[in-house]
C-alpha cells in the first residue's frame, strides 16, 4: 500500500470500527461456544496482534464469490461458496463478517445453523467436520456494505460506495466487509469472482476475465479468475465506468489498464509504465509470478493506492512512475510471497520502496546509494528512529518507519554484502517462496548463507533498535 501519493506512505493508528447488523447475535444458549469443546474452531487465526482477525480450525482453498451489486440502491447480494479443509475435528467454525444479513449457511449441501457476534460468524454444521476432511460451505447474505475507517489517517477502506459504482481496497482486514472469509494473510486461496452490476458499469477483479460479459435484462455479468493463491485483503470487486486498454508487455504478459472518464487521460500512460515495470522487476526479481498486470484508476478521493493482486488500484489520482513502481513490485514481495503475521510488514513495505529507489536508479534519475544518503542525515530526533520496522506496531501498522527505514535497511545490506550477493538474495528469495509466506528470520537466515556474512548486528541496528543506526 501506497498511501502518500505525493511522499513517502505515513499511516498511524490502525484501528477497525465495523458495522454489525441489528439482527446479528449470539449462538443460542445450547449453540454457544463453550470452553471445553475441543472441537471449536478458534475465533482468531493466532496473530497475537490482531486476535480476532482470521480464523482456527480450517484452511481455505478456493473461493466462489457470485456478487450483484445496485449503486443506486447501494445494495449487494451476494453468494460466497468456500472450499476449505478442516486442520483439526471442527463442531463449529468461525467466518470474519462485518454488518450485511446472513439469510442461509449449508456445509456439504446440509443446511448449518449460525449466529453472530461482532464480526464472528459462528457456523455449527449439521455433524463434525473430521481433521484434514474437505469440506464447502456457502453463505447467502446481502445489505449495505459499510466501509471500515480507522481513527487516525489511513482513512476508508474495504468496500467503498461510489458515485457510480464501487472501490474496493481491503488491506489490512477489509474483505470482511463484502464477503465472509478467513480474513488475515496467513490464509491464502484462489478466487472466481462472477459480479453482476447494472449495464453500462464495468466490474474489474482479480486475475484474468472468464469469457465475454453477458447481458441481460438490463444487467451485465462478468466472470473474473485469479487461479494463484491470494490473501483476502488483495481481493477487489471494484466496479463503474471505466475506459479500458488492453493488450500485452513487450515480453508476452497480459496487460489491462482502466481509468474512470475523469481520469481517461491517464490511461495510455498507466497501460504503457505498467508493462514497463512489470517487464524491467522480471529482470531484478525473478520471473513475474502471476498471469497479467495493468493498473486500475477509480475516481473515488482514497489517498493511497493498493496492490490488488494483478490490478493495483490508485484511489482518485494519476500515478507517476514510482507508485507505479511500488506497487507492481507488491506483486513479488506482499502478493507472491506474503507474511505470515502483519509485525513483518516491512518484508512488504520496505521491499517496495527499495524498489522506487531501484526505479529511479534504472531510469538515471537518481541512485539508491544518494536516496538512502540523503535519509541518513535525518537528525537522532526524527520519529523514524524511534520505530524500528521489524516489528510493526498494531496500533500504527503503516507508519513512515516500515517504508523508509524498511527500504534503508535494504541499501545498507546491499552496501554489506554487495551488488552481486544482493541482487541474487532477491532473486533467491522470491523464487524459494513463490506463493507462500515468509517472515524476517527466514529473510535473515537466507541473507546470511548466500553472503556468507554474520548480519545479526546490521538487522538487529536497522529492525530492531529505537535509535538511528550509526
């Protein structure tokens, strides 16, 4: 996530206030969670900074997202058909929910009994799920998304409203708010999305389209399939009017760029720095992980932008070449490789940055080595050194640290260890966790053997200290 378009991303405060409908409530009292059954799934996945987030018990693998979506109305109905396998016997389980009516839940086809508390919904199924047994579940819900706002300045995210249509930017645990799922990074799946809006808008999702829109009836359907694992929060719907250009990189990868009316302007050259940077990060990272790229311009005031897996998506503005840059290399470091809890979001955040500097160095415009001299002459006093970015803060997950000092910690590895060593250990990285989850020890202990260098002090001076590195 890019959310300074103009400067370098600096968030605080990361605290979700979600909607809940007034019919939600608890299990009945003979249906309620009780300590000594065993077989409950946990209400959290286990990242002990955001407890409730995600869910125990399963392991998703695919999800089928059918959505119809009314601007005028502001109202979705949606279908979400889930395949999951159980990770120990399951008597219930819990889905992330935020607000929007639950009519029916089944689980193998047999109709299951559910409640709600908070954004929990507890689903019991007609018998136990047994460990490592397959099984699908399906929820049919619908009602006024509502957006999740923070109370500091990452501002509205999830699935916003529009004039015309809908933005649909869901770090860090905004799915929740379309669609019920396990919503926390640790759990990734692969997505088809079939989303019906009223004819004239286009609906933009992940991945690649699934033949040719269908329309009927005054509507039009659109099928849309991301066949690589993806977190939730990378999952959009966004949907309006758009002008499209598609077409293909210079080295064969499907490109799509779309731009609101306003923005049409934007979109020749959104298309063509798209294919450019993800064409030039296949030569830096590796081969490029998924099957197209393109950008998404909305006309919707977000102030930031999100690497939506295959689509980043910029709120209300035109994109330069950096952000373009910066987002596109989340598509290796956040969407390919994806942490495994959010204290490690520097393994996204810091990366991406790195690569605006690698941008700007490639283009000759400035190196890295003047960029990260240049941050190194901020006083002891600067707010950055008193975060270290290793460990992000649940109360201030993007703050300006895991970027910038994220992306110093980078250059200052790659002065240790040198161009050869760094520029392999990039490669190295992404090709050993493609489509999985990493974390800063496993950065580390790869740093370490393919340099050959003991770098506990130089981590341990840039993550971990609350003061400047000397």
């Amino acid at each position: 996530m890019r959310v300074n378009r103009r400067g370098m991303a600096m968030v605080a405060a990361l605290v979700s206030v979600l909607a809940c409908s007034p019919a939600d409530g608890p299990l009945p009292a003979d249906e309620a969670p009780a300590a000594a059954d065993r077989r409950a799934g946990a209400p959290g996945i286990g990242d002990p900074d955001f407890p409730k987030d995600g869910n125990g018990g399963y392991d998703v693998a695919h999800y089928d997202l059918v959505v119809d979506y009314v601007p005028t109305t502001k109202r979705l109905t949606g279908v979400t058909t889930i395949k999951a396998t159980a990770t120990q016997d399951l008597s219930r389980f819990n889905l992330d929910l935020s607000g929007l009516d639950v009519r029916e839940i089944s689980v193998d086809g047999s109709p299951a009994r559910f409640g709600r508390q908070g954004d929990e919904l507890t689903v019991r199924p007609a018998k136990t799920i047994a460990d490592r047994a397959r099984f699908t579940v399906r929820v049919a819900y619908s009602g006024t998304p509502k957006p999740a706002k923070d109370s500091a300045n990452l501002g509205t995210y999830g699935f916003v409203p529009t004039s015309d249509g809908a933005f649909v930017a869901s770090e860090p645990n905004g799915s929740k708010t379309w669609f019920p799922n396990n919503d926390h990074p640790s759990d990734k799946a692969t997505y088809d999305f079939t989303i019906t809006v009223p004819t004239g808008l286009t609906a933009l999702a992940n991945g690649e389209l699934v033949g040719a829109p269908a329309t009927k009836g005054g509507t039009t359907t659109f099928r849309w399939r991301e066949r690589h694992p993806m977190a939730s929060y990378l999952a959009t719907a966004t949907l309006g009017k758009f002008d499209l250009r598609q077409g293909a990189t210079a080295s064969g990868i499907p490109n799509l760029a779309a731009t609101d009316p306003r923005f049409k302007s934007s979109l020749d050259k959104l298309y063509t720095t798209s294919a450019e940077v993800t064409d030039y990060w296949s030569t830096v990272f590796g081969p490029y992980p998924f099957s197209s790229t393109g950008g998404v311009v909305d006309d919707y005031s977000a102030g930031y932008a999100l690497e939506n897996q295959t689509k980043p998506l910029y709120g209300g503005f035109d994109p330069d070449e950096t952000i373009i840059a910066h987002e596109l290399a989340h598509q290796w470091f956040g969407n390919s490789l994806t942490i495994r809890r959010w204290k490690d979001l520097w393994l996204n955040e810091g990366f991406a940055t790195y690569a605006e500097w690698l941008w700007q160095e490639h283009k000759g415009r400035k190196t890295a080595e003047a960029t990260f001299a240049e941050l190194l002459k901020r006083p002891a006093t600067d707010p950055m050194w008193t975060y270290p970015p290793g460990r992000a803060k649940p109360d201030d997950l993007f703050n300006q640290s895991v970027y910038t000092r994220g992306g110093m910690t980078l250059h200052a590895l790659r002065r240790a260890i040198g161009d050869a060593t760094f520029f392999t250990l990039l490669k190295t990285w992404a090709a050993d966790h493609r489509y999985g989850h990493v974390t800063t020890d496993e950065f580390i202990d790869l740093a370490q053997r393919l340099s050959g260098k003991d770098l506990t002090a130089l981590f341990d001076a840039w993550l971990f200290q609350p003061r400047r590195p000397t």
